[in-house]
C-alpha cells in the first residue's frame, strides 16, 4: 500500500507578533497592549500588509520589533517560528535617511552582501541588477545623498538595498511620506512592480487610504494607545496590480470603507 503523503499547505508563519504589550513606565500606562499579528509565509506568493493608525499610536514601534531594533515589554516576536535575533534580522526603509551618505548607491545596495562575504565582483554584479530594476542606472557612482540624488531617488536606493539583503521581507515605515505627490505616485508603481515580480512580503506603513489600498492585500488598523489592531481589511482586488485598479468601482468602494474604519477606531477608547 503506497504511503499517503499530506502535502503541507500550512502556511508557515513568517512573522508573528505575539500578544505583545509596551510600557515605558514599568507597566503604569501601556502605549501597546495585547497585540496580535500573523503574517503567513505565502510560498511564492508573499503577501502585501498595511498598517494604518493614528500618529503615536505604536506603528513604528511594531516595525522596529520586527527589524530588531527593539524589544516589547511583554510578548514575542518571531520571523520563520524563531525570535528576533541578530541572525535573522530585516532592514527598513525609512521615511529619510535610509542610505549611508558616504557612500555611493552601488555600495549602499551591495552593503549587506559585504557583510554577507560574497566576492566584489558578485555582490556588484546582483547590485546592479537590482539598481536597474529601481530605476538608477547610471547613477550608481553617485553618493547616496540629498541633494546628489532626489528624495525618491533615495528611497529607490533603499528600496534596492532591502530587496538584495532579504528579497523576502520588506519593512517600510511611511517610506514615500516625504515625497511630492508624482514622484510618490510613482514610487507606488515601482512597488507594484516589484512586488509582481519578486512576490517579497512587505509590511507597509502609511496614512494615505488610498496607497493602502492600491498597494495592499490586507489593511490593519491600529486603535490609539493602549493599541492593538482593532480592524482588518481585505482587499480584494487582483493581487498583480497597476493604476488602472484605481479606475475599478471596487477600489474606489474599498477607499471609502476603509476610511469609515478609521474613523471608526479611532472613536474606541
Ligand atoms: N523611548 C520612548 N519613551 C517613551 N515613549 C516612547 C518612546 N518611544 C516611543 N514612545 C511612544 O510610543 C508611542 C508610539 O510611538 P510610534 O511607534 O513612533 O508611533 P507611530 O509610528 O504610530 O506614530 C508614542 O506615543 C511615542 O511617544
Ligand atoms: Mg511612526
């Protein structure tokens, strides 16, 4: 009798964070309490997160978690089942100074590489791939500085960087709130782009309703402290996306339902 093997379509967990909670008073006042989030490892698919919530309410915090920069008070943080550690820790981009300004682009991309060991030739020749596909060919001997390059050339540069230091997970932390809206545009359809051809799993946090749900699969809304995620959206528009979405009735129902839920949490106490 042949074995029967159960193909595994348990998605394992990619990031999880576990009931976690934030003092910064020793348990006075909590800024998060009780938070729970899973992001699944989608094989070959990864997945689109947004975090929205009011300013202060505790977004960057739960990025820098994951990132590794910070410990919650109480809870767990995992990536792939196993705590944040110096092992497996995942860069951000930031809203600004996301780039080493003494150095040049291909440097700042080809940086974790370096860390990484591998050879000059092969950690510029994967720079520069990944410089091509953001968009900077031939400013790669530039120094990774405003104003050398612009504020959404920067953020390209950061952009790259991540994805050739772990093309799985993206952290981004209000990363084109900075920009003028045509180059924000654009860089939303950059991301769009790369998404459809790496499949990386991003976490995305923004206060624009719209880039949420242009770029999203799933929207998380964060109540103000103490904070946790006080409603979830799915979207349900085609996973490979390009601007014309914005143009389907859907998206335009999706902006409007998501706005009625931020104002709804943000009316919890
Ligand atoms: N080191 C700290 N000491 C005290 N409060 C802090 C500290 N760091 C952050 N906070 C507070 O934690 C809350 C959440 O901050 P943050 O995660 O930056 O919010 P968001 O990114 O949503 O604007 C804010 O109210 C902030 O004042
Ligand atoms: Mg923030």
């Amino acid at each position: 009798m042949s074995k029967v093997i159960f193909e595994d379509t348990s998605a394992d967990n990619l990031i999880e964070l576990r009931n976690i909670s934030q003092s910064y008073d020793g348990g006075q006042s909590w800024i998060i309490k009780d938070l729970d989030l899973l992001i699944e490892n989608k094989k070959g698919q990864g997945e689109f997160v947004a975090i929205m919530g009011m300013s202060g309410s505790g977004k960057s915090t739960l990025l820098r978690y994951v990132a590794g920069l910070q410990q919650p008070t109480e809870g767990e943080v995992l990536l792939r089942g196993k705590p944040v550690g110096p092992d497996n820790r995942v860069g951000m981009v930031f809203q600004r100074y996301s780039s080493l300004p003494w150095m040049t682009v291909l440097e700042n991309v080809a940086l974790a590489l370096e860390y990484q060991g591998v050879s000059k030739k092969e950690r510029n020749a994967r720079a520069m791939e990944m410089i091509q596909m953001v968009g900077l060919d031939g400013h790669q001997h530039k120094y990774a500085q405003y104003p050398t390059l612009s504020g959404g050339q920067l953020q390209r540069v950061a952009i790259a960087r991540s994805l050739l230091a772990n093309p799985e997970i993206i952290l981004m932390d209000e990363p084109f709130g900075a920009l003028d809206i045509k180059t924000r545009l654009q860089m939303q359809d950059l991301l769009c782009e790369i998404w459809t051809k790496f499949h990386p799993t991003i976490v995305f946090i923004t206060h624009d309703v719209n880039e949420a749900v242009y770029l999203a699969d799933d929207i998380y809304i964060l109540k103000h402290a103490p904070a946790h995620f006080a409603a979830h959206v799915h979207v349900d528009l085609p996973l490979d996306r390009n601007r014309l979405i914005k143009r389907d009735s859907r998206f335009t129902e999706l902006v409007h339902y998501v706005e009625d839920k931020m104002i709804d949490v943000s009316n919890l106490g």
